[in-house]
C-alpha cells in the first residue's frame, strides 16, 4: 500500500520497485552522514537492513507521516534499537519530520529553525536531540517504542497485535529483530505466546546477517536452523534475498495473507552492505567510519559506494555536517551554562596545574582478570560485548594472543545474560570462580532475578562485572545507562558490591571480589576517567579511604594525602563528601574549589565498598563535619540513603545537615560523557555549589 492521506484516503505517494532501490541507496548515504556526523554509532546493522526498512516505509506499510498516532495504522516495531538510524531515515524519507522544527530539550534551537526532514538526522546521538543512540519514542513521532535491550521487542508487538484483535481492528504489526538476538531467551517465548495465540496480524522479520558484536553467530551461539525452529513452533516462515526490493515486498505481501498463525522473513543481508570496508567485517558492527571524512574507510569513500557521491558533492555534505556543529555550537554554551560559577577555571587539566592523567576503568578490569585467568580454578563468560567490557582479558593476558588453556575456559554466552548467570552458577557449584560481565543494566538488571534467588541464596561464588555503569556509555542513550544498580544490589542478601573510582582502584577491586567467597559486584565505566590513585594509595576491602586536599601540585594526584579511614585523625573539617565510584575525583576537585575560593577544609570519603559499608568511617565523618554530603553517579539516594542509614543508626541524624549529589529521578539521555555529567548536575561544581549553599557561604 502507498502512503495515503488517514481521513479521506487519498494517495500522498506511491513508489515503483526502481524508485525504492533508489531511494533505499539514498537513505544510506544520509545514514553514513549521520554516522560520521556523530563519531559513533552502527554501520553494519543499518545498512544490511536499509532494504527493508525503504520497502516498509515508503511502500508497504499503511501510514500517515501527517498523523502519525493514526489508530488504524499499521505498528512496526525495532526490537533491535541500535538500527535506530536507518529507523530515522526512514522515517524522515517518510515525511515524519517535514513539519516538525529542529529542537534542543523541546526548545528551538536558534539559526537552526528551518531544517527539516533528512537534514535532522545528521544530529544523531548528540545531547538533546531526539535522534537518540537508541529509539526514544517519547521524542520522535512514527516511533512505537523505546527499545535497545535486545529480546523485548517481540513481546511487545505481540500485545499490540493482541489488542487489534480485541478491538477487531485490522492493522499488522511488524517486529524487526536480528539473528544475534534470537540468543536472547525472551524472544523464544514470544515465538511460543505469538502461535498459542495465532496471531495472523504479526510478521517477524530476522536481518540474518550472520555476525554480532562477538563474531559470527555460528562461533558465539549457534541460532540455526532458524527456519525449522520457527516453524516447530508453529510460525510460517518465508525466506527472501533482504537487499532484492522485489523479494522483500513479495515476502511482506505473502507473510501479511498467512492466516491461523504469525509469520516469519528470514532476510538474508549483508552486514555493511554497499560499504566495501564494512561489508561482513564484525568491527564495523558498532562503529561509525574509522577515517571520518576523508579517507579509505570514510565518508567520503562510503558515499562512492553507495553510489551517492554525484547527489552529495562536498559543499552538501559541508552543509550538513555544518548543522551538527553549529547544533552542538549551542549545546556547548547551554551545557556551560548548567555548570555552577567559581574564581576561576577548576576543570579538568585547564590550567598549567593539577594536571591529571586519565584511562578508562574498564582496562582495570582487563588487567586484573588477566592474573586472575592464570588460575585454573577461574572461568569467565562473554555475553557479546566481551573485548567493550575487557573480558577478553582472560584469554589474551597479553592484550593480543589467546591463551588455548585460558580460551577453554571462557564460555561465550551470546546475548543471554540471565542464562549466562546461571550456567555460571553451575560452574561455581563445581567449586569454580566464575566471572560475568555485560552492561551494568543488563549484567545486574535484566537477570537480577537470577542474581537474587540462585547465585545470592545459594550463595555461589559468582563475580559480575558491571561494566559500563553510570552515563559512561554517553552516546548510546538511557537503554544503555546503568544507574540503578547500587540499589538492586546492595538490597540482596549475601552479595557485596566495589564501586571504584579510577583504573586502578579497579584492577584492586576485581583481585578483591576474586578473594572473598560468595556473589560480589564490580560497577566500572566505560570511558577515560581521572586516575587519582596510585600503587602506593591503600585499599583494603571493606574500608574506606579518606582523602585530603594539602595544597595545589603541579600534578593533582600529588595535591591530596589518602590514607585508610581507620587510621584517619580527624583535622575538624566542617565539611564531608562521601563519594563512590567516578564521583570520588569529583568530590577531590570539589574539596580543591572550595579550599582555594572559601578556606573550607573538605574530608573526602572514598567508600569504594558499598557493601558491606564502612559504616564507621561514614559515622565519624558526620560526627566530625557541620554538612555531610553523598555524591553517585547513579539515581540519587541508591549510595546516599545508606551513608545516611548509617549516620541515623548511629543516632546523629539530628545533628548533621545532610544532602546528596546523583541523578534526580529520571533515565538518562545520549551525549557525550562528560557533557551528560555536567547537565545531570554530577561535576565538582555541582557538588561545591551545594557545600556553599548548606554552609551559606
């Protein structure tokens, strides 16, 4: 069907099979753009499934783009959420965004008023913008839902086309799903509750592009034969070429005329298709072209491909990469705008003083588990993102060559995590040390019921790396950022829990939790962070650091004395910031601010353990100071409410003013890290603006 006008049923548009193959090359060209305009995202997944989505869109779905919540329209639904750009060309080519002006957070954005269409795409991923790294559906119209924890799309048009047959309405819903995700257990239920139903108004359609983040699906968990596994579920199945436009619209025609029962196209793709150094390369699954604009694997070479270089010569593409900066232009002042005044510039190596060193936490994991992989007691498993979160480790302790020994004992669990907990509950039954890691919302979100009844109750002696935790994971959006997980935790019985705040305090955690029996959590972010300790800072599990400020350094590390709370003598701080996690540098840059600009003397608390809490230390501190404040990256109060649990058990809840420092109360938003910790109110001008405010300087 063509797109057609909702009340009187006119024809907006209609396209021919050569038309649509045009237009689908066009919409990759603008997805590269978009791509390269945001420095990151998915290449090989959007293009193996641009074919498809320009056959739904533009010719084969019945919608109105002008009415976009049209009740008899027909519902696709994007299970997998990381395609979200070749979703927003889509809708864009569609004429979803024709008439709706470019915004910042709701807001016009000025000099940007009149672009429209195509051209906002190319603000994908960036701060504000309602092109998000996963789909926000609350921020785009001709959205379904938001999506991007792979598996839950299915049930979820399962209940859509549940209700139109409650409400005797004839739409179709649509699920795009890829072939990695058929990992997830979710999805085989939702294959078995579609049948049981016979759910003739719903079409499955799998991008079966055989790679995943890990590798080929065949290496990490094999899913086929998907067409005999289907079908004894009682699904029909449809098999097509996902790149033949005359294919992809004769399977759609035939899946929508299957009656008693769901149907299923599987769409044989090419990950990276028309991308020579994309095509069927696993690195290009989450990357946006390495060379940028010019180069062999850019946007330049990409466009030539494509065949698209004649229609976006350079001075287009300038243009349009000229939105993105004049966009991000604005977004720079507003966010500098959010971040509370001092003296002078405090922030990170902006002066010729205190420089800091950075590196990402997760490399300190990596380097602990290498050692820890060298006993054979220990096993690791990979839930698809294994070399992101630095599982990988375990096997290539070297950084490059696998270890056979060692590889034996990695088990690749493809994206199932709670299966992947369990199995490795199985294995510390056995007396093993097994270790799990993912995401934080998935490795301690999506299997905290497995968490909680098997590996906690039983008591087993499972390791969870909680990668990615808090906002580091920036562009990929609120699907991706884990900032619960200190409360799903800290709330089970027989687990404990290290949030470290740099690399290495890190790699010290991991060999912590590797050391004690029993389920333990270590929450790391992804990006570079401040490195604020060193091999002589102590640590011991269980007890927190306290940090001081003696005077400024030319290296910052070297401005601040640490020392082990139980060997601290109190100097009479007025003020106490109890801090875990990446919010430990901050507090330390705090504590500077407010030394240099008021004479306030700080105490930084580095409860690296929140769980079991250094309750002692925590006691102490608010004894000792006039305002007590926490500081997480997480939802605010999953830390702060168990440091002030421990001050009013400790019968001092009286006699402290107490406030805390995290994220108020909402989910978070794509944006550079560094960008998302300003406008979430979580630097160290956040936390010295609230220190004034309460000491009323």
């Amino acid at each position: 069907m063509p797109i057609v006008d909702s009340q009187t049923g006119e024809v907006r548009v209609d396209y021919s099979v050569g038309e649509l193959e045009t237009k689908a090359q066009e919409m990759r060209a603008w997805n590269m753009i978009s791509l390269t305009a945001a420095g990151s995202g998915h290449t090989g997944g959007t293009l193996s499934i641009m074919d498809i989505a320009a056959a739904l869109y533009l010719k084969h779905i019945r919608h109105d783009p002008k009415t976009p919540q049209w009740p008899d329209r027909d519902r696709v639904f994007w299970s997998a959420g990381h395609k979200a750009p070749a979703l927003y060309v889509a809708l864009a080519a569609t004429g979803y965004f024709d008439e709706r002006p470019l915004t910042f957070h709701d807001e016009a954005v000025p000099g940007l008023e009149n672009i429209r269409g195509l051209e906002q795409t190319v603000l994908l991923r960036r701060l504000g913008s309602s092109f998000e790294g996963h789909p926000n559906w609350l921020k785009l119209p001709g959205l379904e839902f938001s999506s991007g924890s792979l598996g839950q799309g299915l049930g979820v048009a399962i209940g859509s086309a549940l209700d139109a047959k409650l409400r005797g309405r004839d739409y179709h819903v649509y699920c795009i799903m890829g072939d990695g995700e058929q990992d997830e257990g979710s999805i085989w239920e939702g294959v078995m509750c579609a049948a049981h139903y016979e759910l003739d108004n719903l079409v499955g359609i799998i991008d079966v592009n055989r790679l995943q983040i890990d590798g080929l699906t065949e290496d990490i968990m094999k899913v086929e034969p998907l067409r005999q596994k289907y079908e004894a579920f009682g699904w029909e199945v449809i098999e097509i070429d996902g790149h033949d436009m005359g294919q992809i619209l004769e399977g759609l025609r035939q899946a929508d005329a299957v009656t008693g029962g769901p149907a299923l196209i599987l769409a044989h793709t090419i990950k990276g298709k028309c991308v020579d150094f994309a095509e069927d390369v696993v690195g290009y699954h989450g990357l946006p072209p390495k060379d940028g604009r010019y180069g062999d694997e850019s946007l330049e070479q990409a466009l030539i491909c494509i065949g698209a270089r004649e229609q976006f010569p350079p001075e287009r593409v300038d243009k349009l990469l000229g939105i993105a900066a004049k966009y991000q232009a604005y977004v720079d002042r507003r966010v500098a705008e959010s971040v509370p005044k001092f003296s002078r510039e405090y922030w990170w190596n902006s002066g010729e003083t205190m420089q800091i060193a950075m590196d990402a936490t997760r490399n300190g994991f990596g380097l602990a588990i290498a050692e820890l992989g060298a006993d054979e007691k220990v096993v690791a498993h990979g839930a698809d993102i294994t070399d992101s979160i630095r599982m990988d480790s375990f096997y290539k302790p070297d950084g490059k060559n696998e270890d056979p020994q060692r590889k034996k004992r990695f088990f690749s669990m493809g994206i199932a995590e709670a299966n992947m907990t369990v199995v490795a509950s199985g294995l510390a039954k056995e007396g093993r040390t097994a270790f799990i890691g993912s995401y934080g919302v998935f490795a301690t979100g999506r299997n905290w019921d497995q968490l909680r009844t098997t590996v906690g109750y039983n008591e087993y002696n499972v390791k969870i790396a909680d990668a990615h935790g808090g906002i580091s994971v920036g562009p990929d959006g609120a699907t991706h950022q884990a900032l619960e997980e200190i409360s799903l935790i800290t709330c089970l019985p027989n687990f404990r829990m290290i949030v470290p705040c740099d690399a290495l305090e890190t790699a010290r955690a991991t060999r912590a939790i590797a050391a004690i029996h029993g389920p333990a959590v270590v929450r790391y972010a992804r990006e570079a962070t401040p490195v604020v300790t060193n091999e002589e800072t102590p640590f011991e599990f269980e007890v927190a650091n306290v940090i001081r400020y003696r005077g400024e350094q030319g290296q910052f590390i070297d401005a601040f004395e640490t020392t082990l709370a139980c060997d601290y003598q109190s100097e009479g701080e007025v003020l106490a910031i109890i801090a875990c996690g990446p919010m430990v540098p901050e507090a330390m840059r705090a504590a500077w601010m407010l030394k240099e600009d008021y004479g306030i003397e700080t105490r930084v608390v580095n409860a690296h353990t929140v769980k079991p809490l250094d309750a002692e230390a925590i006691v102490s501190a608010a004894g000792d100071a006039d305002v007590v404040i926490t500081a997480e990256e997480h939802q605010v109060g999953g830390f702060g409410n168990l440091v002030a649990g421990a001050i009013c058990r400790a019968g001092l809840g009286g006699n402290v003013k107490l406030d805390m420092v995290g994220v108020e109360d909402r989910y978070g938003e794509s944006g550079q890290p560094w960008e998302l910790m300003k406008v979430f109110g979580l630097t160290a001008e956040h936390i010295a603006d609230k220190a004034r405010k309460l000491l009323d300087l």
